[in-house]
C-alpha cells in the first residue's frame, strides 16, 4: 500500500505539474510513468519494463481499426461527405425554430456516424454552416456553441475510436460498445436539440424555409444514401460478426474512396495529402496509447487500483455514489487529459469497483465516454470549443458563456445514462452480444 500511495503521488504529480509547464500529454504521462517504475524496480529492469510496455501496448490487431477508421474519415470530409449529410439534415429539421442550429446538431450526428471524430464534425459541419447562420442573424457565439456542443455525438456513435480504446483496455466487445453508444449518442443529440428549440422558440425570424416538395426531398435523400450506406455496411458487419472492427475500418477506407471518386470529389493525386493528414493524426492517438500502457501497468503493479477499490468500498457501498465519485473525476481529470489517455488511465482502476458493484462493463465505457465527451468541450483545455470558435470567427470568450446552457442539459442527460443502464445495454442485448441484464 505504501509503493501505491508514492507512485500515484509520482503518477499525477509528475504529469499535472509538466502539462502546467507545457509539455505534451503523451510525454507528461509517459516520463513520470517511467520514473515510477525505477522506483519499483531498480533502474535496469525498470528501463527494460518500460520498454516493454510501450511494444506491448501497441501490438493489437484490434488497434489497427484506429488509423483505419481516421483515415476513411478523412477521406469522406474531403470527399464533400459532410455537405450532403447537411442537405439532408436540412430537410429533416424543415421550419423547427432555430432551423439552422438544428441542422447543425443532426448533420454532427449524422457526420459522427462516418467519421468518429468531434473535432472532425465541429470542422466540417461549422464550417459549413457558420456563413449560412451568420446571413440569417444568428448570434455567432449560441451558432458556434450549438456547433461544439453537438460535436462529441461522434465519439458515442459509431464508428468511435474511443470506444476501441476502451475495448482494448477492458477486453469488452468492440461490437457491443458500437451498439451501446446508439442510445446515448442519439439523446446527446437531443440534449442539444432541445437547447437550440428553447433559444429559437422567441425568435421566429430563425425559422427555417419552407420544407422542400417530395420530389426535392427524395432527391437530396438519394445523394445522401451512398454516404448512410457505410453504417450498414462497416458498422452492421462489425455487429453481426461478419468482420472484424480492423477488417471493417479498412472496407470503411475502401468504400469512402470508390464514393469520393465516383464524386469526382478525390483524384489520385489528393491521396498523399490525405495520406499524410491520416498518419499525422493517427500517430498522436498511438504514441499515447504507447506511453499510456506504462502508467496503466505502474498502477496495476504497485496496487493502484486495490488502492482506491478499498478506499472507495470503505468509503460507501452506495452504487449511486460510486457513479457520481466517478462521474466527478473524470469530468474534472477530463478537462487537461485527453478522452485517450483518461480511457486508457481510470479503465484499469474503475472497471473492477465497477464489477463489483455490478456495472457491466459495456456499460461502463459508455459512461465514460459520455463523461470524457463533455470534457472535451469544457474549458480552459478544450481542442473542439477552440476549432469550433474559429470556425465560426468568434472569440472562444464568446461561446463559452453560450455554452452553459447545454452543459447542463448534457451533465443532466449523463445522469440519466449513468442511472439507466437499459439505455446502454439494450440493444447489445437484443443483438445476442452480451447476456440480458438480472
């Protein structure tokens, strides 16, 4: 119990004190990581562990869909993806109040369903939608906080690459978490609407147009089709076993090229840049997994875990408290980390108080992607506010007032999935993924 105490003194004094002084995530968790296991083990095997780790954290099958996945995304923004998804989007929401807001937060949801990523929606769609909105008379900040808000959709609806890490972590079906996360990503995206309707219902000059004839509907329903056929296609074989997560992020790439050519959207010349982009932002997720792997076997091998697991059944024996303990650290912890890390960091030390309490683990990560997805919209430490804030052409000053309000609404909507474990475990259950709940 006491190397437990010194090395999470090393742990999270180490890497809070060197993001204060700058350092990047992956390094301010890999070096106080390191020294931690000098600590245990003398400096030779505590250098050969070390290294170990970061081969061992990296060599999964299951890891490749990460880069996969980045890369399809990025293929289907640049394949002009995102704006037949707003075209359909747009004729879903029709004259609702705050029409364009609302299309906003349902193309974000809809872009999540391909690319797996906030900040890729809050870039691809605000862009797309912030000249529209300011011609309308939008408030530029709520437009920019609508934006940001419903971006994190993407990291609970599938593909999530988010959820793979925790799957990898916690050994939980990649195709039970992407069923789990419909739910909860669905009612993330109606927190958000609800929000926009409340701001808008007084201002019926942000009414949408009239809504199109069938003929233009189908029309724009058709366009979008191609594009909708990816869920089917990656996510159903994902679920029903046809493939595997890896092997339907490389059909994913495959099928988000042959559209984009048929689009003429993408030439073989583009694919380099793309190529480039893709590694650049699959290397960062990986070289953290990496460095991650060394601090989450420090815990584990000094009694991290025991640690806190009696601590906190010492503490209550309340499932109802150990949710909302839960709840606050990685809302607060998730403000400087990255939903990566903290995945990779807190699954090895809440999964087991989790079990005990009888959480199952698919719900489990939902929950902490939830959490991790509010986190990575609330400042100071927060890359989807400040993309969406530029995006829009308004100070990051500006939207974060504008975004209390889903703040709440969102925090209120955690408690529900946190306290609802049906919303989560439902359809995995129906699928034959997991076993049916006692």
């Amino acid at each position: 119990m006491q190397d437990a105490a010194v090395v999470t003194i090393i742990l999270l004094g180490g890497m809070f004190g060197l993001m204060a002084l700058g350092v990047s995530v992956s390094v301010a968790i890999g070096l106080p990581s390191a020294i931690a296991l000098l600590f245990l083990m003398g400096p030779e095997q505590g250098v050969f562990t070390s290294a170990q780790k970061i081969f061992n954290g990296i060599d999964s099958f299951v890891l490749l869909a990460i880069p996969f996945f980045v890369l399809a995304g990025t293929v289907m923004n640049q394949g002009g993806i995102a704006t037949r998804l707003i075209d359909l989007a747009r004729v879903a929401v029709g004259r609702t109040p705050g029409a364009l807001a609302q299309t906003n937060v349902l193309a974000n949801m809809l872009f999540g369903t391909i690319s797996g990523s906030a900040l890729a929606g809050a870039a691809a769609v605000g862009s797309s939608m912030a000249p529209s909105q300011r011609k309308d008379g939008y408030d530029m900040g709520f437009a920019a906080a609508a934006n940001v808000a419903s971006a994190p959709a993407g990291m609970l609806i599938p593909p999530s690459n988010t959820l793979i890490v925790y799957s990898l972590v916690s050994q939980a079906s990649v195709g039970a978490l992407f069923l789990g996360g419909y739910i909860p990503g669905i009612l993330w995206g109606v927190a958000c609407v609800v929000i926009v309707w409340v701001y808008a219902r007084k201002r019926p000059e942000l009414r949408g147009t009239a809504r199109p004839d069938a003929r233009t509907a189908l029309a724009v329903l058709l366009r979008a089709l191609p594009s909708l056929g990816l869920i089917v296609v990656v996510i159903g074989g994902i679920v029903f076993g046809v493939f595997t997560a890896t092997e339907g992020a490389v059909i994913a790439v495959l099928y988000g090229t042959v559209l984009s050519m048929v689009y003429r959207t993408i030439s073989v010349s583009d694919f380099p840049k793309l190529l480039l982009q893709a590694t650049r932002t699959s290397s960062v997720v990986v070289f953290l997994i990496a460095l991650s792997s060394i601090m989450s076997f420090a815990m584990t091998f000094s009694g991290v875990p025991r640690l806190i697991g009696s601590w906190m059944t010492d503490f209550t024996d309340s499932k109802v408290v150990f949710l909302l303990i839960m709840a606050l650290i990685l809302l607060i912890v998730g403000i400087p980390l990255d939903a990566t890390p903290a995945v990779l960091i807190f699954t090895p030390i809440f999964l087991p108080i989790a079990v005990e309490y009888g959480i199952h683990p698919v719900h489990l990560g939902i929950m902490m992607v939830f959490n991790m997805s509010i986190a990575v919209i609330s400042p100071p430490s927060a890359p989807v506010l400040f993309v969406g804030a530029k995006v829009a052409g308004v100070p990051v000053e500006k939207v974060i007032g504008r975004l209390m309000p889903f703040f709440i609404s969102l925090i209120l909507m955690l408690l529900v999935i946190q306290f609802v474990p049906a919303l989560t475990l439902w359809l995995p259950e129906q699928a034959g993924l997991i076993f049916p709940s006692r």
